[in-house]
C-alpha cells in the first residue's frame, strides 16, 4: 500500500514517524522552502524537508509527476488546500488530521483560538478530506485536556502525537472499509479560524497593568495561544515595547515569568523591575 503524505512543519513530522513503523510505502509532499532571516533571507528547509532528506524519503512539491498508484493520501498539518484533483487519485480514501474537535474551530489556527477562548479541552479529529476544508465526514475523534500552562506549541504537540496514535489505529479498519464516516453539520458553534499578523499581539499599557491586579485570565490566554508568533507585547510608558513571553496566573493576577525589551535577552519580571524601573515612569 502506498501513502501520499503531505506535512510541512514539526507537527506533521510526529505523524510521519509513526506512519514510516507501519509502512516504507510513503511518498511525501511538502511546501517550498522559504527565505529566512532579516539580512540573508536564505531559503531554508521546512522540518518535513529535513527529515525527508535526513531519512531518504522521495520528496515532492506537487504530484504533477508522480507516476506510482496512490491507496492513501494522509495529510498532517500541510498548510495549503490540496486540490481536488490531487484527491481523487486515491484508490482507497483521504484522511486529514485536524487539531481541533470538529466542527468546533475550523481552519487554519484551530489550537491558538482554542487557548484564547479559554477552552479546558480540545481534540483531534481525523477526517477525510472533501472540496470544503475541515467539513468532511468524521471517521474518529479523541478528546484531550487543555492544562492551563499550555501553550499553542505543547497543545499542537499534544494533538498530533496523540493524533498519530489515533491515525495508526483507525487506519486498519479504514482500509476494509469498516468504518462508517459520520456527516459534520454544515454550520460550526465557532467562528471560522485565520491566521495571525503582528497587531494581533499587541496589548495596551493600561490593560497589561490592569491584569497584573485582577481579572489577568483574558490576558494570560492571550499570552499562550500567540506563543511563539505573533508573540504579545506592549508600549511602557516610556514608548519602549516590552514582550510578554511567558506568564502564569495566581488569585485572577498574572504574574509575567519571562519579558524581553527590544535587542535585549529575555529576563524574569523581577530582574525587569529591579533594573529598568525608570521605563515605567
């Protein structure tokens, strides 16, 4: 049986690995490299493309000229529409995984609005793909507990490792066809996810301040769903940008536990306090 795999990023690696336990019967498609760097911007390798070329796995950008059979397309945490085309070359079906319990949260950042709505949990759904992104049927799903330390990088890790676990163990019955796909409803309880830009992180003074006294949870969910990117930040009084990079919540009070001023190492709140007081001023 072959798989055609399409994954870009760290997360779709987890799923790869485990799929190459089961079979060496995968090809893989992932997006081009991309510049990097604000000086070089030298075109670097996505974490799919060096594990691809670590590991001596075909590596493709598109399946124009692929020739071999196709039972399987699998797709982890790709990051572009796969066309229509492209799906109907799978003999036996298509699966996505999609971290998020479906309906709820669909589109393109599903995990970091998960975290901002201040969800206690969340899933991962395994479906198979169709023409509307993250509306086909369901073949499984898997509930997993938000702790209130995640962040969008522990929940994305939590979500795909648990979702190759799930992918491995439907994929047999998948394959006889002893599965029965359960429709999604058309509408979803939760708006439809996009992407983040840069102002999203962005946070007043007096509403930074404001949650270091009370009602912090806004805030502090805020600080874990835009972790790594776009990051949250604020202007001091003194027009310097501070960036909150990590923080905790004691009593409703956020209490920031790492900041980092511009062109600066990241430091603790304390050490902030204790040696750039005049910025507050």
């Amino acid at each position: 049986m072959t798989i055609l795999f399409f994954g870009s990023s760290p997360y779709s690696v987890l799923v790869l690995q485990k799929l190459l336990k089961k079979t060496d019967h995968i090809i893989v498609i992932t997006t081009p490299d991309q510049p990097f760097g604000r000086r070089s911007r030298k075109p670097i390798p996505n974490p799919v493309s060096q594990f691809c070329q670590k590991n001596k796995l075909p590596l493709h950008l598109d399946d124009r000229h692929l020739e071999t059979d196709i039972d399987i397309i699998v797709s982890a945490d790709y990051g572009l529409k796969i066309p229509l085309k492209t799906l109907k070359k799978a003999k036996i079906g298509t699966l996505s995984l999609h971290p998020s319990l479906l309906p709820k949260y669909r589109g393109a950042t599903p995990v970091p609005h998960t975290l901002l709505a201040g969800e206690t949990q969340t899933g991962i759904s395994l479906i198979e793909m169709t023409e509307k992104i993250d509306q086909g049927p369901i073949i499984a799903q898997k509930t997993i507990p938000i702790s209130p330390q995640d962040t969008s990088v522990t929940l994305l890790n939590k979500c795909f490792s648990i979702g190759a676990q799930l992918l491995l163990k439907t994929l047999p019955n998948y394959i006889e066809h002893k599965i029965t796909p359960k429709s999604q409803p058309l509408k979803s309880p939760t708006p439809y996810t996009q992407r983040f830009i840069k102002k999203d992180g962005f946070v007043p003074w007096p509403t930074f301040k404001s949650a270091l006294s009370t009602h912090g949870q806004k805030l502090h969910n805020q600080i874990r769903a835009l972790h790594p990117w776009p990051g949250v930040y604020t202007t001091l009084p003194n027009h310097h940008n501070l960036k909150i990079l990590s923080a905790k919540l004691i009593a409703e009070k956020l209490l920031p536990t790492s900041v980092q001023l511009p062109g600066k190492k990241p430091i603790s709140w304390q050490q902030f306090l204790a040696g750039y007081q005049h910025l507050l001023q």
